[in-house]
C-alpha cells in the first residue's frame, strides 16, 4: 500500500512539475506594446539552441536580441521588430520543421541557420517559398550557391582559406606550414581545402598534414609530433577553441614551439575555463570581430552583452548575429518603404534589390562597408589578430 | 480455437491498415481544405518513416527479443545508397514516383545485405552482447560514411575514402556523397503518399511473417531458446529472416528520409536516432505494431507542437515521456481499462442477446 502512495505521488509530482513548466514557456520577444504609429518587422531566426552546438546558436541568438532590443528603444525609429527564435538541435530535420513554424508564425524574413548542415537543408525550402535568409555563421558557400534569396555576413570558408594562406605568405610568417584539420566537420575541411590549394599556388610548403574527427578528441600528439619531426615553422588550424587550446597545451609540453594560426572558429580559446591563457600569447587568428575593440560600437555592444548575460563575453557568434538583425533594418529603412504589411515574398524581393545593389553597404561589428553579390557572398576586409597579453592586438 | 485466434490476428492486422488508411485520407481531406499548417505538413513523411523504423525494429526487439541499438546504422545505409541510387537514375529514368520506388528497392537491397553481412556474427550472441554489437555498428557504419566521398560524372559511379579529389571526375562530374558534409543538394522526390504506400507494405510484409510458420518459430525462439532448438528449429535462420527483413525496411525508410530532405549526413543516424526508434518501441509496446506506429507518430509531432515553451520543451517532452510509462504501466489503471473493457463486452453481449431475444420471441408471434 505504501509503495502505491509513494506511485501516485510520484505520477502527482510529474504532473504538477510538467504544468508549472508549461506555464514558463514562450520568450519571444513581442515589439513593444506602446509602439504608437511604428511599423513591425517580424524577423525568424534559427540556430541550435540545445544540443552539441547550442554554444553557437545561443551566442548568435543573444546578439541579435542586444540588437533587437536597441532597435526597440529608439524613441526616433520608425520600425520595430518582433524577434522570433527557433531550435534546430543542429540537426536538418529539425531545422526544416523550425523553418516551417516560422513561416506559420508568420516570419517575414529568417536569421540563420547559424550552422551550415541545417542551412543547406532549409535554403531550397526558402527559395521555393521566397523568404529572404541571412546567415549570420553558415560559412559553406554551398549555402548560397544557386540561391538568390540566402545571403551570408561571415566569409565563406574558401575566402578565409584563401586569405590565410595570402597574409602567411604576405608577412612571411613561415615557409614550412604543418595543417592539421578536423576533416569530419565541414566548416574545418572548407578552409582547409582552400587552403592547400592557395598554399600550393603561393609556393607555401605544407610538409606536414594531419587530421583528426571529433571535436571531443583530447590525445593530438601524433598530429604534433608529426609536425615537428617535418620541421613545421606554422601550425595552421582552421577548427575551433576546444581542440585548438588543447594542441596548443600539448605541443608546449612537448617543448615545440612553432607559430599557431587559426581561423574564427577559434574565437573563444581565451575564455576556456582551466586553459592557461599565457600559453596562446603570440598565437594568430583570422577573426572579423574583436570584444577587446576600442571603437565605440563594439565597447557598446559588450557592454550590453555583458550586462544582460551575467558578465559573459560576446563571442564572434554574437556579433554576427547582432550584425545580421542591423543588416536587414538598415536595408528595410534604406529602401524607405512600409515594410511592416510587405508579404514574406515581397519583402524577399526587397532585400534582395536593397542587399545587392552597389548603393548598399552595411557597417557593422564584424566589418566595415559590407557589401553583397549578387550570389549573395559578402565583401569585407579581413582582419587579423594576435594575441598579446591576455588580448587580441591587431597585426 | 486455431481457426479463432487466426481470425482474431487478421482482424488486428486489418485494424493497423485500416488506421494508416484513416490518417492518410484525414491528412489529405486537411490538406486539400488548406487546414494543415505548414509545420506538420512537412511532418508527414518523417511520420510515415519513423512508423516504418518503428515496425520493423519492433520486428527485432518484440518479436525476435533481441535487442538492437543500431537500428540507425541501417538507416543511413538505405538513405545514403537510395540518394546515390536516385541521382545515378536521373538521366534515365524521368518519372519521379518511379525513380524514388528504385532508389527504395536499391536503399533496401544494400541495407538487406549489410543486415546479412552484421548478422552472421552478431547472430550467434545473446542478450547484451548482441546489443554491444549492434551498437558498435551503427557507429561504424556513421564513421565509414564519414569518410565516404562519392562522386558521378560521364564515366559512371566514382568512389573513394580519401578525399573528394582522389575521385579523378572529370570537370562534369557531381559530388554526390561528400564526406563528413554528407550529401547536400539531393533533389527532393519523396511524397506523403509514396510514404504511406511503403508503410502499408512494411505493415503488410512483417505482419504476415509474423503470423507465418516463420513468425511462430521466431516467437518460439524468443520465448525458449533451448525448447525452440530442441524442436529442431534452426535457431540462427529464424533469427536472421527478422533480422535481415527488419535491416531491409530500415533502409527502406531511410531512402524516403534522405529524399525528403534536401540534406542528410551521417552524423544525424548516430546511436541517439536508434535510441530514438527503441523509445518509439518500448513505449508503444514491445511486438505491439499498432502501439509503435502510434508511438512513433506522436513523439514525432509532440516536439513540434511543444515548440512554444522554447528552452523548456525538452524538459516537458522528457516528463511527458516519464508520465506516459509511469502510466501504461499502472496496475490500478490497467485494472481499470479491464474491468471498462469487460463491462462494455458484457452491455454489448447483453444487447445483443435482448436483441436476438427480441427479434425470435417478434419471429415466434
């Protein structure tokens, strides 16, 4: 009989715990009730918001809801926006039925995805339905290829392979280069193969070239060692902080010390918990965003991240998502018409008029004077980093 | 009481056709009206597939008591060799429906053969090492795919495990199956009715086996190892028709994902995805197809429609998962369906007997 009660009590407490979660739900922002004559934009967005890469979609989420909400309070703004967040569990599947929600939901134009496997799955649907797409983070260029209605903000991965192995060659950074890349990841297997190929053209020797398939790896001394005993002078990483902080340990216990290269995946190697941070000093990376900036929109925008999220650094993620919510408003100001009754097809047809026009450019965190093909890729200028004392120092 | 009880399992088999039936015309009658949002309207065929994986694992777990945690892995075989299949038919075949039906078999075929090739050893072993097992080859099969680049030009099929440039293509050559990035780009041909065509025929198809002499040993091998074998009963044959016929269907099912989607990678069929498919299992019933069906059908819609309390709704699903066990599960409750049930038969045999009484006293006068 006890064992009974201890049941029902059980079954009661689910219960009751599934109703007052069920009562938490919802944190979609709603443009402000007091919005007088101002019109509202409905902006979708989607990214991985639990799962492996929720540290991603959850960055981008954040800086585009700083941004949001600045657009929000302007006393003078004509415009509002209702955000509209989605999870796609990094998953295409998922990232489909987000996609679908939003469109119930009736999203004018989507944010995202922030990760390139459910961009790709979602882009056709998009397409065929002409709901305008920016990516604030998918860097494949298989996202944008054949698609006039996805645009990206961030450099697709041959540009950042490209470029890398152009500012190496340029500055004479080394002229053995060791690549190691994570090649069961798209993103690092991307940089990685435009890379070789412009090393190749650029007479850069890579001697030696290792992989490895999981960014949950811990053991990266074979990689190293290999990289040593070939004479490597420069490691080039494209993959991100986690693995990267750890090749960084392991190859100064090993006592070799060459030059470390990274891409924008490795934004963040500073704020790991336990890494020891004098240990990056002097490593490089290829980032389009600074947090230590001292120009005014960047100080600004930290300072509100860090004043909303506990304190937390915005990472590159952040700003791109912050980037891509002020893209698609100075656009829809730009164009001067009232967007806010503009079905999702016709706004489409606005943004892509607006984005690839010549007249267009958009600065922002992560680039000055953006501009967009008509392919829907971004121009903007590269910017390197070196970290020095404990802070990213441009080179 | 043979004839009887055959009689009763050909009533339940219909039963299962005629609900796959009644869901296909409710959606159809919906869509047609416009009162199906676009959100479940893309749902349909992953319904219809994770059903399909549902049966036929139900086919491995319940009826063959074995259990296997690499369903996924025959998944993503059919799914990755129906979309090379599909793209390779292009030029040949034009009509769409027929294309997906070849692309289906061939998905089939080679996830059937993997199902022969894993069963050989993994047969021969019992309970948890069976399911180590399998759970090491739904990881293996994810890794090999990893690595898998697959390309097709003018010259035909081009495979390696190296890299997309180790393919030699000439310059018309398309990357089908590109590694870790999977195969992106596939031209969506799946259709909810395509999808319910081949649930009717995995429905059809495991039905009568199990309703077979086949279906019965396997049973009788499930139930009593030692007594089965004594009787004579090829143990490991028995074990491998279910075995064999649950991977086909798998692969099956995959193909119709893949080509629902304009992207898979092989990371998506990982051992959460099995998991996900046993869940469906355990939680309809084990070696009850029509509970899996259901089951598979409402975990998959029930994220969906749990998508407004956001972060929270992966708490909400687990709890409601929880909740759902605790409560099939509960003798009170089961009692109490018991005696409803009994009580319903006894008010329906007594109208029928007053009725009867009726109609012979109104025959009598």
């Amino acid at each position: 009989m006890k064992m009974k009660k201890s049941r029902i009590l059980a079954l009661l407490l689910a219960l009751s715990m599934c109703f007052a979660l069920a009562a938490c739900g919802g944190d979609k922002t709603p443009a402000p009730e007091t919005n007088g004559d101002k019109a509202v934009l409905k902006l979708g967005f989607i990214g991985p918001l639990t799962g492996g890469a929720a540290l991603y979609g959850e960055s981008a989420k954040r800086g585009a809801e700083i941004a949001v909400d600045e657009i929000n309070a302007m006393t003078d703004g004509k415009l509002t926006i209702e955000f509209n967040p989605q999870d796609d569990e990094h998953d295409s599947e998922k990232a489909v039925y987000a996609y679908q929600q939003l469109k119930d939901q009736g999203a004018q134009a989507v944010i995202g995805c922030v990760t390139t496997t459910p961009c790709l799955a979602v882009a056709p649907d998009a397409n065929a339905d002409r709901m305008f797409m920016l990516t604030p983070s998918a860097t494949s260029p298989k996202v944008t290829e054949g698609r006039d209605n996805v645009y990206q903000i961030c450099f697709s991965d041959p540009t950042m392979g490209n470029e890398s192995a152009q500012f190496i060659k340029d500055k004479a950074l080394a002229s053995k280069v060791a690549l190691i890349y994570n090649n069961a990841d798209a993103y690092s297997q991307g940089i990685a193969t435009a890379f070789k190929a412009k090393a190749a053209e650029l007479g850069l020797q890579i001697v030696s070239e290792t992989t490895f398939a999981s960014d949950d790896e811990k053991d990266f001394t074979v990689q190293l060692q290999d990289a040593k005993t070939k004479g490597a002078e420069l490691i080039f990483m494209p993959i991100y902080y986690n693995p990267a902080s750890l090749i960084i340990k392991q190859a100064a216990d090993m006592s070799y010390a060459p030059k470390f290269f990274g891409c924008d995946g490795m934004d963040g190697i500073l704020g790991i918990e336990g890494f020891d941070k004098t240990l990056a000093e002097g490593v490089m990376l290829m980032t389009p965003f600074n947090a230590d900036g001292q120009d005014d929109a960047t100080k600004k925008f930290v300072e509100s991240y860090k004043a909303k999220y506990n304190g937390e650094i915005p990472s590159q993620f952040a700003a791109d998502g912050y980037d891509c919510v002020y893209a698609i408003y100075n656009a829809a100001m730009a164009s001067g018409e009232d967007v806010s009754k503009m079905s999702a097809a016709d706004f489409c047809e606005l943004m892509i008029k607006t984005f690839s026009s010549d007249t267009f450019t958009f600065s922002g965190l992560t680039g000055e004077n953006m501009t967009w093909s008509k392919t829907g890729e971004v121009a903007k200028n590269t910017t390197v980093f070196e970290i020095k004392g404990g802070v990213y120092a441009p080179m | 009481m043979k004839l009887l009880r055959n009689h009763r399992a050909g009533l339940d088999g219909f039963i299962n056709y005629g609900l796959v039936l009644v869901f296909y015309f409710i959606m159809q009658f919906l869509q047609n009206g416009g009162n199906l949002t676009s959100t479940f309207t893309s749902q349909l065929v992953p319904i219809c597939v994770y059903m399909i994986m549902a049966i036929s694992l139900n086919l491995v777990v319940g009826i063959s008591g074995e259990l296997s945690l690499g369903h996924a892995g025959f998944m993503s075989v059919g799914a990755f060799s129906g979309v090379v299949a599909s793209a390779s038919l292009m030029e040949s075949v034009s009509s769409a429906p027929l294309r997906l039906a070849l692309a289906i078999l061939i998905g089939g075929i080679v996830a059937a053969l993997a199902g022969v090739l894993i069963g050989i050893p993994v047969l021969r072993l019992n309970g948890d090492y069976l399911a180590i097992v399998t759970l090491a080859f739904g990881e293996i099969i994810k890794n090999v795919i990893n690595c898998l680049y697959v390309g097709l030009d003018n010259a035909g099929l081009h495979i390696s495990i190296k890299s997309a440039e180790a393919l030699g293509m000439d310059t018309a050559g398309k990357l089908l199956i590109n590694g870790p990035i999977g195969a992106a780009g596939v031209t969506r041909i799946s259709s909810f009715f395509s999808a319910i065509v081949l649930l009717l025929i995995t429905l059809f198809v495991v039905q009568n086996l199990i309703h077979s002499r086949s279906g019965r040993a396997i049973m009788a091998i499930r139930d009593n190892r030692i007594a089965a074998e004594s009787t004579g009963l090829n143990i490991i044959k028995y074990k491998m028709m279910a075995f064999v016929t649950s991977a086909a269907f798998a692969g099956m099912a995959g193909t119709l994902y893949a080509l629902n989607l304009s992207t898979v990678v092989a990371k998506k069929f990982d051992f959460n995805t099995s998991i996900l498919v046993l869940v469906f299992v355990v939680l309809g019933g084990l070696g009850n197809l029509r509970g899996s069906m259901i089951a598979a059908a409402l975990l998959t819609i029930l994220p969906e429609l749990l998508r407004e309390y956001q972060e929270y709704r992966m708490l909400v699903y687990s709890i409601i998962l929880i909740l759902v066990m605790l409560i099939t599960n509960n003798d009170t409750l089961k009692d109490m369906k018991q005696r409803a049930v009994m009580k319903i038969k006894t008010v329906l045999n007594g109208s029928n007997k007053s009725t009867k009484a009726k109609q012979a006293g109104g025959a009598e006068s």
